[in-house]
C-alpha cells in the first residue's frame, strides 16, 4: 500500500445513519465519497469487547477491500493516574478495546490517559507511563500487533499535553503518535495562528521521535471553541468564529513529506473529511504551478 495522506471520519457519518446504512456499509460509502479512512468508536466499551468478533472482521475485510484504513478510538472510560482500581479498571477496558481493534485489523487503538487529579504532573505522567508499560506488555504476550495511541488533549486537568506525549511514545513500546491538533489549540488558547506555529510542533516531533514518526502520525482535526481551562466544543470548518484553519496544517504536511492519517471531528465528519482533502490538493496543485513557473 503507498504511502499517502489519508483521511475519514471520526464514526459513522450522521447522514450515513439517515440513509439507512449499517456500519458494515460505511467503507464502502466512505471510498464513494472519495475517503479512505475511519475511526471506529469504542468509545462507550468497559471491560470486555462490545462488537461480536465476527461482526468486526466483516467489517475489518470490508474496509480493506475498500481500502479504507481502519483505527478505533478507545473507550472513554480511562484514566491510568487514577486510584488502583481505578486504574485497573482502566487497562482492562484498554485491553478489551485493543482486542476488538485486532479483530478489525485496525492499526492504532487511540484513547485519552488520564486526569492529573490530585497529583503532581510529573508524577501523574510516571504513573500513566508505568501502567501503559503493563497494557504494552500484556497486548504483546495476546499476540496482538494494534499500537496503543495516546492522544495530545485539550484540557488542563488532562494528561497529554504534547511533551507527554512525547515522553510515553518514547518510552513505552509499541505506540503510534497521535496529535490532535483541534486540542493542541485548545490547550494553549488557540496558538496556531500561521503555518509556522504548526511548523514548531512538527520540527519538535522530528527533533525527538524522528522523521519517520513525524511522517506517520496519527491526526484528529477539527476546529475548536475554548475557554481559560482549554476544549469546549468542537465545531465545523467553514465556522469562521474558531481555529485553527486546516489550510495552515496543509502547508505543513507538504513541507515535511508527511502522511499522516486525517480524522475528521468536526460535527460534519465525512463532509468536512473530503473539505480537508481537496485542501490539501489545492495546496500541493498550487506549489507544482510554483515549481514549474520557477524552473
Ligand atoms: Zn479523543
């Protein structure tokens, strides 16, 4: 499979469900639509899988053979700075969830890790650092090659600013880089203003995890309402109120020969997922135009 930027939706569409369609469906109408990603939500799931393991390798074989490229966002419900309990509670919904991703042979099991709470950041991030190593582990005695996903957030009270998430991809074996950029904004009261402030964070990227990392990232676009304490509301990207402009993200992609895969959030997935594509087609047309103009 070339290597590409792709993008798709984060769940079944809204009008997908009007018409009547099944989630079977959804990689066929995502490659009509001209999409070749989707993320599954598992994002309600406790302890043991909530699709029947035939159910997803259906549509594990429907995507591929739509070559619609699978993930699944992991359940909602954990937080591995939590109580004991708490936390164990929490890698057992993270286990359930990476099995079901294998069973539809999604590549990455993306999840939030957890809420500073009473702790002290620094020790907040060693506690999810040394819980993702157990989950890590346990995933890999399975025989289960999903990656785990940490996702950057966009809260204060969350864990995942993008050094932490920085630090578990780097120590924690068998990771994918997901960067949400919607709450990357959110978190610093809507730092990306130009493409340059996009730039600071892929150079950081290939600065500590490498080019090949950068290159393969995992994305979650959408624009985005925040207050003092970060994410609020995430919202379309026609909505000229909130940032940031994925135009900017364009540019970035294309000065770092990056593909990475692109979730849509907005409230208008799929229909916002073909919006970032043409963008980004706009984007690279016009440096061709450049280039030959140059020559
Ligand atoms: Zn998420």
């Amino acid at each position: 499979m070339a290597e590409q930027t792709r993008f798709g939706p984060a769940g079944v569409p809204p009008m997908f469900r009007l018409l009547g369609a099944s989630t079977l469906d959804t990689p066929r109408l995502l490659r009509e639509e001209g999409l070749d990603a989707f993320e599954y939500q598992a994002v309600r799931w406790g302890p043991k899988p909530q699709i029947k393991e035939a159910d997803a390798r259906r549509l594990g074989e429907e995507a591929k053979k739509n070559d619609v490229k699978l993930s699944m966002h992991g359940s909602y419900f954990i937080n591995l700075a939590g109580k004991r309990d708490v936390m164990e509670a929490s890698k057992r919904r993270m286990i359930a969830c990476a099995i079901g991703a294998e069973w539809l042979s999604a590549g990455v099991m993306v999840f939030h890790t957890g809420f500073y709470g009473m702790f002290e950041k620094d020790y907040a991030l060693k506690t999810c650092i040394i819980a993702l190593k157990e989950v890590s582990s346990e995933i890999k005695s399975l025989g289960l090659k999903v990656k785990l996903g940490p996702e950057t957030m966009g809260r204060k009270s969350q864990v995942g600013n993008l050094d932490e998430i920085i630090a578990i991809n780097r120590e924690v074996e068998g990771t994918q880089l997901v960067v949400d950029w919607g709450h990357l904004h959110a978190l610093h009261q809507g730092v990306f203003k130009t493409s340059d402030d996009m730039r600071k964070v892929a150079e950081k990227i290939e600065r500590e995890l490498g080019t090949q990392t950068l290159r393969n990232m995992h994305c979650h676009f959408s624009k985005i309402e925040f207050s003092s304490q970060g994410e609020k509301k995430h919202h379309t990207l026609d909505d000229q109120r909130f940032g940031p402009d994925f135009q900017l993200l364009a540019e970035v992609i294309l000065d770092f020969g990056m593909h990475p895969t692109m979730i849509c959030e907005t409230p208008i997935l799929d229909v916002d997922a073909r919006k970032m594509k043409e963008t980004l087609q706009q984007a690279q047309i016009q440096r061709q135009g450049q280039s030959r103009f140059n020559a």
